[in-house]
C-alpha cells in the first residue's frame, strides 16, 4: 500500500513508510551531525558549486507519468532519491528538510487534462473515479507543464487543485484528508522558509482550515474506511486525530485519542513515544491552568 503521503520524495516516502504514516520509528530530534547550512547562503550558490552544498535543482530528477484520465506521456520534477536530509518531524509527522522541501514536489499534475493527485495516488485511481473526471475535464482544464523548481505559490496551487480534482471524482476522504494535511504543512513550511519570510504573511489562519479539513475527514475516515488508513493502522491513525485534535485547539479530544493509541497493543514503538509526549504536554498544560 502506498501512503498518503505519497511522495515523489523518495526520502519522504521512506519517512511514510516507514513512521506513522505507515510503521516504523519516527524520528523524534534533529539528528545530529552536519552543521546547518543557512537557507540563504545556499540559494545564492551558482549550480553545481558543491557535491555538499547543491542546488534546489541539482536535487531534482524528471519522472516519468502517463495519466491514467486522458492517457498522456509526460514528465514531473522529483525530489532525487536519499538527497533530502531530514532535520526534524512536527507533532503532526510533518517532516522539515535542510536542503530542500519535498513537499512542493509532492503533487503530480497532467499538463493534458489537468487531472492532479498526490504522486503516490496518481496512478491509483479506480475505474469509475477515471470515468467521472473524464466527463468533467475538458479542454479548458489542460495545464502549462511544469518542470524544474517550483515556487511556494506554484506548488500551493497545486495541492488546491489536487483537492478539487478528488471532491470531483467522489475519492476517499482518506484522500483528501491526506492532500488537506500536506498542504497545511506546506504553508507551515513556506511560513519557514525565506520566500515566506519575503512574503510578510504568516499563512497560520489558513494552515488553520486546513488542519481543520484534514482532521473531519480523517474523522470520517476512520469510521467509513478500512486499515490501513494512508498506510497507517489504527494506533498510527488514532495518534494522528490527537495530534490534529491538539493543534486545532480540541484538548479533550487530543487526550481521548492519545489516551487510545496508549492502550492499544499494535501501537509501534515509534507511535507510543510520540503519544507519551504529547499525553505529557497535554497533561503539563492542564496543571498550568489548573483544570
Ligand atoms: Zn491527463
């Protein structure tokens, strides 16, 4: 099975795959070692200046596509694999990279009809979802191709029409739920990055709507679909709705789901940890308010 969080960022994928979003043991702290390398400083490196210090577009490869809507061949920038160096992962297993930002790469789009999904999902689609886009794209939805590196903006409207494209063919609300998901991250992460910076927006109120969006239809998900759910089983996904829950201000739920992965046997390693830190933070804030 492949992951919401699909990914044309191979290390992403691996991430997924392997953490909740799948199982195995998600990476906690900033792992240590090389010294970071200021944003700044590596944009301004020409190309091809250092095997330690590349280009956003050094790290990129053109993948092959043939969309599965109109049956065109084409290609879409992908993060090079085991080139993303991972330096941390939110509460909500949103991975942060030090040298690139996968997730401006994770929508796949079809210059020929405009059908778009997260990479991972792009080619799995069932065969009545492929006949309803068919009757609602039309010659109006075709794209520009996009090749080499995106911009924030580029890719943000991309998860937009990802969205759109699966409330259009009637897919999974696991589906949207998971393209909801990375698109808040890639508002946090374009918060955090010097275009964000550029930008003097903060983007919080709209990361805001959704996590919100992503956190109701995981919600539904979970009582319409069957594990796994993105790659993740029951403990994995109920860890998830805690942390969704907690970041959207929804305390009592955080704990009532935290509570659940904490009890649940098939919980991995990884998962437990990460439920027992924020069962102690949320614990830590109710002592602070006096509840
Ligand atoms: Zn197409």
């Amino acid at each position: 099975m492949r992951g919401i969080l699909p990914g044309s960022a191979p290390d992403d994928q691996k991430a997924e795959k392997g953490g909740i979003l799948p199982g195995s043991v998600p990476q906690k702290a900033v792992p240590k070692g090389a010294a970071p390398v200021p944003d700044r400083a590596r944009e301004e490196e020409p190309a091809g200046r250092s095997r330690n210090n590349p280009s956003e577009s050094e790290l990129l490869l053109d993948r092959k596509y043939s969309c599965p809507v109109c049956g065109s061949h084409f290609t879409a920038p992908a993060v090079k694999a085991g080139k993303a160096m991972l330096e941390k992962r939110d509460m909500d297993l949103c991975n942060r990279y030090k040298n690139i930002d996968p997730l401006k790469y994770r929508v796949v789009e079809c210059p020929g009809c405009g059908y778009a999904a997260l990479d991972n999902d792009f080619e799995h689609i069932s065969k009545r979802e492929t006949a309803s886009l068919r009757d609602q794209l039309n010659a109006r939805s075709q794209q520009m191709p996009l090749s080499g590196v995106r911009t924030y903006e580029e890719a943000f409207r991309l998860y937009r029409a990802a969205l759109r494209i699966a409330l259009m063919k009637g897919g999974k609300k696991s589906e949207r739920a998971g393209i909801a998901l990375h698109t808040a991250w890639l508002l946090r992460t374009r918060r955090d990055s010097p275009e964000g910076a550029e930008s003097g927006k903060d983007y919080a109120g709209e990361e805001q709507n959704y996590l919100k969006y992503a956190l109701q239809h995981f919600l539904m998900a979970r009582t319409e679909e069957s594990y796994p759910i993105r790659n993740m089983n029951e403990a994995g996904l109920d860890y998830l709705l805690a942390a969704l829950s907690y970041e959207t201000g929804e305390k009592k739920e955080a704990e009532k789901f935290t509570s659940w992965v904490l009890q649940n046997r098939e919980c991995s390693r990884g998962i437990r940890i990460m439920a027992e830190d924020l069962w102690d933070l949320l614990h830590q804030e109710r002592r602070l308010n006096g509840d």
